[in-house]
C-alpha cells in the first residue's frame, strides 16, 4: 500500500509570509482528514536561479 502525502507550494518568495501560513494551515487540514503526512514549500524554497530565471 502507497502513503498518502498532502503537499502545499506558497508563491510567496519572503518570509515570513501569511501565505505560507495559509498553505500550511489548509494542506495540514487536508492531510488529518484524509489520513496522510504534510509538507509545505515555498517557491523560494528553490532558490535565486528559479526566481531570477539565472543559472545559479
């Protein structure tokens, strides 16, 4: 049997953000509902290259 995992991506690229705590608040909702583990991401999670649209 496959886990169940709820993910969330914030477009936000500062912090602290709202947003992230939005995200973060709804997916960990989802995921107690639906019996699965969570995990919430920023964009800026992956890096200056993706934001810049530079090679890092």
């Amino acid at each position: 049997m496959s886990k169940k995992f709820a993910i969330g991506v914030s477009g936000n690229l500062t912090r602290p953000s709202k947003t992230r705590l939005f995200v973060d608040q709804i997916v960990g909702q989802v995921a107690t509902k639906i019996g699965a583990a969570s995990a919430t991401f920023d964009i800026e999670d992956l890096g200056a290259s993706f934001c810049t649209g530079h090679a890092a």
